[in-house]
C-alpha cells in the first residue's frame, strides 16, 4: 500500500525516534494525516505507536483491510494498552502526541486509556524535523514546480475581457485538476481555511482576511473570508495569482502578477521592488543565514523605495515575508524580522515580498527555494515579470 | 459586516446562553469557524465569549479592523482576562469550549490563561442545537438543493465517451464553481478530509477508505485517499455522483448514480430497491420516530431483497443509512441501527440507502429531507432513476 521508498520511511522514523528519545519519552503516539503520510506513505483513522527503537505499531480503526504486518485493528483507543501487554510492551509512562493537532477531546481520551501518562507535545518538533527535506521530498517539490509554472502559463489564454477574478480562477482550477492537483492542500493550525490558492484583483486585495496568510481578500462567502470577491478584472489594475502547488505530496509555492491592459508607472516599479529583493537575497545569502537577515534586507529595500505603506498589505500588513514549504503550505522558518531559525540545507522555503497599491492592485512575485550550502537553487522557473492580459 | 438577519443571531445566541445555563457554566468561548459564523455571521481568528446572558464579547486577533461594537482587539489570550476584569465581569470558574475542535494545546493554553477553570465541553450540545434549524435556514438548504439539481442536470452534457470519472468530476466541479459553490465544505470530526464530493466509478466503490463516509473509493493520492482515483467510464458500470450541495452556508446532500450505456440488471433492480427504501421511510415517517426505526426499516427491505453482501459497502460496510446536514456535511442525528435520536420538526438528514456491487458499481440515491410534524419532506428533486451516459 505504501509508495513511500523503504529508505525514506526507515529515515523519516529513525528521526523521530531521535526526538523520542531526546525529549525522554517512552513513546509518541502520531495522529494527523500528514504525520501519518510522511512517516508511513499512507492515512489511516487510528494511532501509529512510535517506541524510540523498533518497528512502530499502526492501531487502526479505518479502514478495514490494510495489508501490513504492522497494522493492530481496533474499534477504540481504550483497547490499546492491553494490546501493547499483550505484546510483551510496558504502558509509557510519558507520551509525546501532536497537542497542536489532535483535538482536547481526542487527546484527553487517549491519556485516560493509557492511565494517565505524562503529556507532552510533539508538533513543533516533527514540524522542525520535516523543515529539512529529503533529496526523495525536494525532487518532488521541483517536479510540482514544474507542473506549476506550466498551468501559470495558460493563464493569458484562459483570460477574456470582462472577466470576474472568480470566472478566471475556477479556469485555473480546473487547469490544476487536469495537471494532477488533488484539490485539497493543507495548512497548519486552527481556523486556516483556503481553497486551491488566491486570486487578489484590484482594491481587494486590500480587504484584511481572518487568516494568517500574506494578503487576505474578502472572498465570497462569509464562511471563506479570502482571496477573489467576484472583482471584474478592469484595465489599469493588477490580478495577483498564487494558487497551490499541490501537484506533488511535497508541494511549492509561487506567486505571479498580471496586468490588465496597462497600470500606472508605480505597480512596474513595485513589481521590480520585490524582483530585486529575490535577486538581493539569492546574491547575498545561503545556508547558514539568519531567517531574519533575509526579512531585515528585504525591509532596507522596501524603505529606500518609499513602500512601506503598501508592504504586506495596506490595512493589515503581515509581518513576514516567506515560510517554509512542504507537505504543508506554512511550515518553519517563517522569515520574520525577529526569527532565530537559521536556513540548514535541505530547508525549503517561499519568499513573497508582496506590495498593495491601493486603487490598483497587489504586485510582487513569490518563489519557491531550496537551501543548499552554497546558496538557494529557485525551482518555480516561470516569467517573472507583470505579464500583460489583454 | 454579518450579514445574519438579527432575529436569526439573537435566537441563535439565546439557544446557547440557555445551554450555558444548564451545564451550570459561567460561560462559554467559541473558536471554531463553524460556530463562530453560525453566531456571528462571520469568521475571526480569536474567541467568542459568551455569558448566561447578555451580549458576547469578541476577542479578536485577526482581521484588525472588524467594525462591531463588541469587538474587542486583542494579540494573545492571556489578554482576555484583565479586559473581563477591567469590564467589571467575574474571571469564570467553569468554561464551556469546544473541546471536540479546539487543539489539546490551544485548549490547556486558554485554561491556564483564565487560572485554571474547570473545562466543560460543548461541542456535541451545540451540535445538537444546530441539528434543529430555522426556517431561514431550511430556506439557504432548500436554495442549496435547487442549485445542486441545476448542477447534476448537466451531467449527461459533459460526459464524453472514454472519460474517467475524474474527468468528468473536474467538468462537474467547474459548473459546481460557475453555479456559486464556495469550494470547500466542512464536514466535523478528525481527519476527515474531502475535495468537493464524491464519484465513485465501477469497482472504485468497493475499495475501502479511512474516512467515517458511507462510501470509500481509494482517490488520487495517497494524500486523500477518498472518491475517484481515474477509472475510465465503460460501459455496462455504473457511476455515483456525491458532490457537495454547498451552494449556500446550510448545505443540502444529494447522489444520484448514472450507467455507462447499460449495465445488468442487479443494478436496476438494486437501485429501484434505494429509491423504495426512500418511499417507504416517506410513507411511514414523520416527526417523532426514532432515527433507528428509519435503519431497521431500510435493513428488513434489504434484507428482502438479498441484497444485504452489497449493502452500503462490500468489503467495508457503513453502518449507518444517513446523517444530519447543515453548516457541515455530517451533523447530527445519525441514522443507525441503535440510535436513540428522535427525529424532531426542523431537523434535516440525508438519507442514503446505497449497494455496492462487484464488477458493477455503486447504485442507490440520497435525497436531503427536512423533517415536519406531518412527514419528511424532500428538497433535493432531481431525476431519481438510472440516468444513462452515452
């Protein structure tokens, strides 16, 4: 069932067992889907028992019918502990579980089956552990990438005068399902809703959103309050286009500008603003940097050219200007003015300096890079420039 | 901003404020998008508190600039209660949360910021106070399920020959996109995720799934492991179309199944037996009875029938025939064999009585009902027999 290469799985675990044991656990108990992929290439309703050696043990409750020798199915998490006695396997008496995921409910359940166990959080440091990506998970990423930059280049011939942003994105949706998009991409934390990406035209993209995004959009239902609002696209604005890249289980991230017709002199020299800030930051940096030396630079640049007020947004400007990509859409660093993470190779993360101007439009581009020792390999290959929809 | 007609928010508040009463609680904090729109009639990043009465405070982190007098900025929870104190209101000693939703962390985090309450949780009783919905509710669901049929008319049009179901799911979901569909819909509950419906093709139906849907089919990518995974449309199986009827915030559920030119007839007779089940729980039913008695009755027919190997699943069968929908696709009541829920006046279910038959397909529809003291009546009318695509 897995398409995960044994080595990779084996790799993935090994690391985890580290963390085990480095946060003196006897045990960690992984429930979120993306944990769960990561470390076993497939989902399952139920708990992978992790020990800090051996082979991890998968309680299932759904489905049915895995095949493999690892797999204990059960109907509730009460019947574990007997089955762990059962296999010679001694109740842990301190258990890491994702605390950032799993629900009060869920978790409180779970320790008062175990008897009450000691515990602790395992999120930040699995988050932190993915931040550094296989050679298996960056190829992936370059071949999502790939597929990204094609759909990006239908976008002038899926255009038509008069169009709404909602009218142009479901064109592009629908692009993304023909390239292999399954749809659905996954951001962490609470309450961080979005669907298949964000189109930003004209002055809503200064609308402040919920979310923890770059920019917000007021969307079009109150139950999705982000990205296109239903703006027809009018000569003279900007249409900001960052849907996911979620061709891949690893995906990139990237961000183009389009221009309807022609915009004033400001949103090219705004777009070249955050153009050179890629080229400034490629130039000056690689592994071993401080995420914040890379928001600090950005933010010189910003200054020398008279945009802070429309960095990040106008009525809400977000406080970072890139993160860390993978299985999910927000993963560590965040490039913060305050951030002490520093980029080791291996990291992959995307830089967005984003400008909104307000009565045009947002501007800016994002790409996706990778960290290596000797500086950041971009692999979201696409026009850089305002592209012209006419 | 909400756009929720006042009568609507106050009664929906009133039902709350009554709860907290009666769990004996000082008061209630809701995090989640759900409950916070179906309060508020729109979504923040923060915590709305509730008192046994009187107006709610909201504590907003996210967007900064929400116009509502009872909005209250804030940057972390551990703000709340000084601005409660400086209110003149008391620190509560015991809080409702939505323990179901809300993260271990952010849960543990809020009990320590409110020296530590006792922590109650009201997940499920605000689930049971959203199962019975208002008119103007049951108007958006009827709305909804108008829309969904418009939809699933085009069907046959966008079918060619030599399709996967994908394909065809991808033309469905662009019209679902052009017809005001917001794109996601939420279903409660850990890992249970879902990109827009469900098409299950051929023998697709019979793979088994992780997650707690009637049906399975094993998808695209080990990510989301649920619905079509590319099986070409030949002629002789059967195609079940589940997608989502979130055409307005109180969404409707309807499948309707299809034949590739002909297929045996098990399948007809199979399906007739669905659509009788349907008729059957119509004729019989009405406010009152038990959700139970709706299985048992649905199991005896199939029972009648021989058709009990194929009966909502083969290798995995589902152990329920429908469920409550609104705000999210799975509310309650549940429709099982033991459930002690009463189906009450303003109530609205799914009722999906399906078979799965090998080297066929899936077959069997659902239709949305709401319940009235007089009997059920179906808002989801749409072309209930096999369709043929050809």
């Amino acid at each position: 069932m897995s398409k995960l290469p044994l080595h990779e799985a084996d790799s993935r675990l090994k690391k985890v067992q580290r963390a085990i044991a480095g946060m003196q656990a006897d045990a960690c108990i992984i429930t979120s889907s993306v944990n769960q992929y990561w470390l076993c290439g497939f989902i399952f309703d139920g708990y992978l028992f992790l020990l800090p050696e051996g082979d991890p043990i998968l309680f299932v409750k759904r489905p049915s019918n895995i095949v493999d020798e690892r797999v204990k199915q059960i109907r509730k998490p009460e019947q574990i502990p007997a089955m762990l006695e059962e296999a010679g396997i001694a109740i842990p008496k301190r258990i890491l579980i994702e605390a950032d995921q799993l629900s009060f409910s869920a978790a409180t359940r779970l320790q008062t089956a175990f008897k009450m166990p000691e515990i602790k959080n395992v999120s930040g440091e699995l988050r932190k552990i993915r931040s550094v990506k296989s050679e298996y998970e960056l190829e992936q990423m370059r071949e999502s990438a790939g597929i990204h930059s094609k759909v990006y280049k239908l976008i002038p011939s899926l255009y038509c005068e008069g169009m709404t942003d909602l009218e142009l994105q479901i064109e592009i949706e629908r692009q993304m399902r023909l390239h292999g998009s399954m749809g659905i991409f996954r951001s962490f934390g609470e309450n961080m809703d979005i669907f298949m990406g964000s189109m930003l035209a004209g002055d809503n993209a200064q609308v402040a959103s919920p979310y923890d995004y770059a920019l917000g959009g007021a969307g079009i239902s109150p139950l999705l309050p982000l990205g296109a609002n239903g703006t027809i696209l009018r000569p003279g604005t900007t249409l900001m286009v960052d849907m996911a890249g979620n061709y891949r289980p690893c995906m990139d991230d990237m961000t183009r500008t389009f221009v309807i017709g022609y915009a004033p002199d400001i949103a090219y020299k705004a777009h070249q603003v955050s153009i050179d800030i890629h080229k400034a930051i490629l130039g000056d940096f690689k592994a071993g940097t401080l995420c914040s030396a890379l928001y600090l630079l950005a933010e010189e640049m910003v200054k020398e050219n008279g945009l802070e007020p429309y960095f990040m947004g106008t009525v809400q400007q977000a406080k970072f200007i890139g993160h860390g990509v993978g299985l999910e859409i927000n993963e560590p660093p965040v490039l913060t003015p305050r951030s002490e993470e520093v980029l080791e190779p291996g990291m992959a993360f995307a830089l967005e300096p984003k400008f909104v101007l307000p009565g045009i439009g947002a501007v800016g581009i994002e790409n996706t890079y990778i960290v290596h020792e000797s500086g950041f390999e971009n692999i979201t290959l696409c026009e850089e420039a305002l592209v012209t929809l006419s």
